[in-house]
C-alpha cells in the first residue's frame, strides 16, 4: 500500500525552481538595464552641464575684457572667427581670478574615481547680416558679415560604454559696448 506524506514531489520541486532561477535572472537582466540606463543619461547630462558652462565662460570672458577694456573693438574680444577650423578651450587664470581663451581642447574629468573623460571644444564663427537687421544707428544693414556677432559653438565629447558621444550648444553673441 501506497503512502502520502504530506510534502512535494521531486517533480514539483524542479519545476519551481526553475520558475525561480527564471524570475531571478529576470530581475537581474532588468536592474542591469536600469544600470546602464541611469549612466548613460547621467553622462550626458554632464555633458550638457559642460556645453553650457562653456557657453557662460565665453559670456563671461566677452564681459570682463570689454569693460576692462573699455572699447567697443570687437576684434580685441573674442578670437577671429575667420580660422574656422581653430578650435579654442578655457583656461582659469588664479592670478587674474578670470576665465582666458587658450588654443586647443580640454580634457575634464569631473571625479578622479571614475575614468571618465569629456573633451571639451569651443569655436567662433562669424555670422551673415540676416535681411532686415538693424544696425545700431537705425539703418538697415547691408548683406554680409555682421560685424557686432559671432556664433560660439561648444562641443562636448566622450566614450559613452566605448561609443563615442558628442554633445552640443550654440549661442550668438553681440558687440554690446555702446559706441565711442
């Protein structure tokens, strides 16, 4: 005569289990995702954070000499958008207590614990006189180059799980002195 205990077979056993083993590796595969995902959109919000810092230290750079200055002479504010292909970095001059314009690219690492690097690039560019722009004596302005703006653009870069990723920001800056 046959007795039942009152416990699981090896069969009900196995299969619950393997219910288990699949359901937990499930949770893993979704909190690695998670993982991923939350680096990723934390690196390229640095990222973003980098482009405009950037974008405010050229503002902040135009500011300081054209009043240092004292001169509405543009040419003395920011590098000759004519060398388009020059690219520029800032540079924090302790001595001066200023942000400067140096030559070349920045290499930032925000937490020396992570090997993460962003490269980050500004450049000038002149812009064209748009139909309809008013010069500051009230006159129409002719086509061409607008002499009072440039357009700075900075450029983020970094390897984003060894995918290169870029970011990017622009912004048009005037001649803002008042005319001598």
């Amino acid at each position: 005569m046959v007795q039942h205990s009152g416990g699981f077979t090896l069969i009900e056993v196995l299969v619950s289990s393997t219910i288990l083993a699949f359901a937990a590796a499930a949770v893993m595969s979704i909190s690695r995702f998670s993982v991923q995902a939350y680096s990723s959109t934390f690196e390229r919000t640095q990222a973003y954070f980098l482009v405009q810092e950037g974008l405010e230290i050229v503002r902040s750079i135009r500011d300081n000499q054209s009043l240092d200055h004292r001169s509405n002479n543009w040419a003395i504010l920011l590098p000759n958008p004519s060398a388009s292909s020059e690219v520029w970095r800032a540079v924090w001059d302790a001595q001066a207590g200023r942000w400067q314009l140096a030559t070349g690219s920045e290499d930032i690492q925000l937490d020396p614990a992570v090997d993460l690097h962003f490269i980050r690039i500004i450049r000038f560019e002149s812009v064209p006189n748009l139909p309809g722009l008013v010069g500051s004596d009230g006159t129409i302005l002719p086509t061409g180059i607008a002499e009072n703006i440039r357009r700075v653009t900075v450029e983020v870069e970094w390897a984003q799980a060894g995918t290169p990723a870029s970011v990017r920001g622009s912004t048009l800056l005037s001649n803002w002195q008042p005319e001598d």
